[in-house]
C-alpha cells in the first residue's frame, strides 16, 4: 500500500505563521504537524509515501530526506501551480501501483482508523460526525455509500464531514482527468468523487472517531493539548537541585532546567534550551529546541516554538510564539475578557474564552510590553516599551 500525502499549500488562514514555513510544517507536542500523520501511517502498516510539495517545499525535502529515519520510504511530487487536490494528486499518477491512500498532510488521524481504510477494496471517502459543518465539506450517504458530497454548504444535509482520508483505486484517475475547475479555479477531489457517483460509480465511506484538524491557529493549541495528554515523562538534560516535575515532563537533550523552576506536565521541552531559575511552565505547554525561558516567566497552554527567547517576569497564556522571537523585561499578553466571553479574532468566533496572541517570527518586544487578547502579530513586528498591541498588526510594522 502506497499514501500520498497532500503537502503543497500554504495555508492563508494560518498566516502570519505560514509566512516562512508550509502548514504542514507548523509544530505540535514539538514535531510538524506532518511528522505526527507519517508516524500514525506507518504504525498502521503504510511503508511508501509520495509527498506532494509546493510551498517552501525545501523545508520538507530537508527534513524528511528519504525517509530513512522514519524506517519508511519517501518519494516528491512538485506542484507548482496550486491548483487543487485532484490535480496534486494526479502528479503522483506514475508513481502509483495499486489501490492507494491519500491523506491531507494537516489532518492527524489515529493508526487503526488508518490501518481500517487501507484494507478496504473500493474507492472509499473518511467521514466524521460533527455539529458544526462551517468551512467543512459534508457528506451525504445512504446505506453503504456516498451520494452527494457538499462543500461548505450553509445548510448541510447530513452531519457527517470529510475527513480528508481517502482510499483510492487506480481507475479514479481517468476521472481526475476530465474534471473541471471549480468555481475556485481548482480541480478539486471532491468534484472528481461526485463525477463517480454521478456516473454510477461505487463511492463508499468509512466513519471515524480519532480526528484533528487544524484550520486556524488557535486550533493549533487545541491540537497541542491532545497530543501532549500522551507524552511520556523522560529527562534527556541537567536538572538543578530545588526544581519540581510534576507530571509527564519530557526534556530534551543539552536542556539546562535551573534552580527553583516548578513545571507541571504534561509539558515538553525540546534539546538546548535554558530554563530558569524560578519559573512557573504549567500544563499543555510545548516549547521548541534553543529557547530560553527565564526568570519570573509563566508560561501555560502555549507553543513556543525553536529560538525564541522569553527572559524575564512575562506572562504567556494559550498563545503561539514564533521562531526567533524576544519578549522585553515585562511583556504580558493577556488571555480571558473580563466578561468572560468568546475570544475573536479578526471577525472570526474563535470559540474559545481563552486566547492570547498569535505571534509571528522574529517579533520583538520592548519592557513593559502589554498584548491584547486575540492579537495577531505579523513577522519582524517591533512592539515598543510600554506600548499596548491589538487587533491585527501587519508584518514589520513598528507600535510605540
């Protein structure tokens, strides 16, 4: 068995974290989001990849190598025009041998569900129950099969979306080939999937329960918290005398944790960072290799990822931080509304009552920095000393 998975995009609604790095790339629990989907398909059994790349597809290509790490074998495709799902996974066309998988390389999908779809014989969609169909493409079946597929309908038929899962049999492509575009400009895989069962042709689906996506970046954390609730508690560092663990703290290699830190798992800490002395890192907190986390620093339920700095007295809450960034002596971003309601971000319900910012790579910020709920800073952004940021703030932009 043979997966392609789909790693072209860019992924705009991630921006600004996908200005220099593919969605696909984006850290969870300290591994690409892509990493985490190979790993699950190879425990099911899936030994062959194709990667179709595009978008900083030298990241991937770096990497991931050949595979050789992983103990699976890694092929590229190029897609140098995004031009849709059907069309990305047609440039696999010659490499393919047989009834294969297709997995969107943003999704992470549990190993049996996996391992369940790549024993079935007939072109196959996954599907999973939801309440909330917004930005989703659902499905409706009868009986065993598929019978019309919708994408982002406001009044969906069914409460059953795709997955982004598929198992394919060769003869799909002869109807890639003669799908059109959609309204989009894009040949997309759902089309060709309608066009099959339009035509007569057998579309069956297969439900599943383990299931993540991320659409947004705030959905990154919620993504972060679920893969953390697995980590295993494991210290790869130097841990100084008066420090507390509680919980599965996984730390990794060359990791200085300093006198008086109090970590409270699940957290994990990539290779080379320092951390401390006396600082409070609780649950559901990941942060990257060659990070420096200093002094009077409270960190929890946030990503931080690789080379950033955060030094002294700051307080971060469920908010991301990109790589290279340095917060001043002081910079706080504050996470909950003093009336307790829904955090939104550029017009969009986040769905969430607690959200910091969602900052990009390289930002700096001057002592005494304050940033708003729901604040998105773009890359290179300058936040001043005492200056307060919210809203949007575009990349390289200077507030003082």
């Amino acid at each position: 068995m043979q997966a392609v998975i789909l790693a072209a995009g860019e992924g705009n609604r991630m921006r600004p974290l996908t200005f220099n790095r593919p969605k696909v790339m984006l850290p969870i629990a300290n591994k690409p989001i892509i990493e985490h989907l190979l790993i699950e398909a190879r425990q099911a059994g899936i030994n062959d990849y194709i990667f179709i790349v595009g978008y900083h597809d030298e990241q991937l290509r770096d990497y991931f190598g050949r595979g050789d790490k992983w103990g699976v074998s890694i092929e590229y495709c190029t897609q140098k025009k995004r031009l849709g799902t059907a069309d990305a996974i047609r440039m696999a066309e010659s490499l393919i041998d047989g009834n294969f998988l297709v997995m969107n390389g943003d999704i992470i999908v549990r190993r049996n569900e996996i391992f369940s779809l790549s024993n079935r014989h007939e072109n196959t969609i996954s599907l999973f129950r939801t309440t909330d169909g917004q930005d989703l493409g659902m499905v409706e079946s009868s009986a065993d099969r598929v019978v019309h597929i919708y994408e982002k309908t406001v009044k969906p038929p069914s409460f059953m979306a795709n997955a982004g899962l598929y198992l394919f049999t060769p003869d799909i492509f002869s109807f890639m080939a003669s799908t059109p575009k959609s309204p989009r400009g894009e040949y997309e895989i759902t089309d060709t999937l309608q066009m099959l069962i339009d035509n007569m042709q057998r579309v069956s689906y297969m439900e599943i329960n383990g299931w993540l996506d991320v659409s947004h970046p705030w959905d990154l954390l919620s993504a972060n918290q679920s893969l953390l609730s697995t980590v295993e508690a494991q210290n790869y560092g130097d841990i100084e005398n008066n420090t507390v663990l509680q919980g599965a703290v996984s730390i990794g290699t060359n990791t200085k944790v300093r006198s008086g830190s109090y970590i409270v798992g699940p957290v994990i800490i990539g290779d080379n960072c320092d951390i401390g002395p006396n600082c409070y890192i609780r649950p559901y907190t990941a942060i990257g290799d060659n990070c420096r986390i200093g002094s009077a620093v409270e960190i929890k339920s946030s990503i931080i990822m690789k080379n950033s700095k955060i030094p002294h007295h700051n307080y971060i809450g469920d908010s991301i931080i990109g790589e290279e960034c340095n917060l001043g002596a002081g910079t706080k971003i504050a996470n909950l509304r003093l009336d307790g309601n829904n955090i939104t971000v550029g017009g969009i319900d986040t769905k969430r009552r607690k959200l910091g910012a969602i900052i990009g790579d390289g930002v700096e910020t001057g002592i005494n920095a304050c940033i708003n709920i729901g604040t998105v800073i773009g890359n290179n952004a300058q936040i001043g000393p005492g200056a307060l940021a919210s809203g949007v703030i575009l990349p390289n932009a200077r507030v003082f």
